[in-house]
C-alpha cells in the first residue's frame, strides 16, 4: 500500500520564470523553471526522487551500519 504525505512547495516568481523549494524534507530539494506549469511538473519530479534518494540512503545505513553508544 503507498503511504501518501503532504510537502510543502515554496514557488516564487524569479526575474526570468519560477523557482521551487521543498519545505520540511531532510535536505535540500529545490527546482527552477521557465513558467509556473513547468516549475510544478519538475517539483514534483524532484520531490519524488527527493524522497526515493532518502530511503535508500536509510536503507543502506540501516542493513550496514553497526551504531554503537558513545559515552564521554
């Protein structure tokens, strides 16, 4: 079953077309387009694999990283 989130878009009006960011995600994700259409098609494209490039990482840390407690 797909588990659905919100996100955040931050769209604003640039000199020369639109930029986007992605507010709350771990990291940076942010896009920039020519027209607001085309800034919505590629915000969503760049959240996606905003998120796929996230879980994997978790993934990876989680099957081969040993975390060990450090005690000062």
């Amino acid at each position: 079953m797909k588990q659905l989130s919100t996100v955040a878009i931050q769209i604003t009006k640039e000199k020369k077309g639109y930029s986007a960011v992605a507010v709350g995600l771990p990291g940076v994700c942010a896009t920039e387009a020519d027209t607001y259409e085309g800034v919505i098609k590629k915000t969503r494209e760049a959240v996606l694999l905003h998120v796929e490039g996230i879980t994997s990482i978790k993934k990876s840390f989680e099957t081969s990283v040993v975390l060990l407690p450090l005690y000062a």
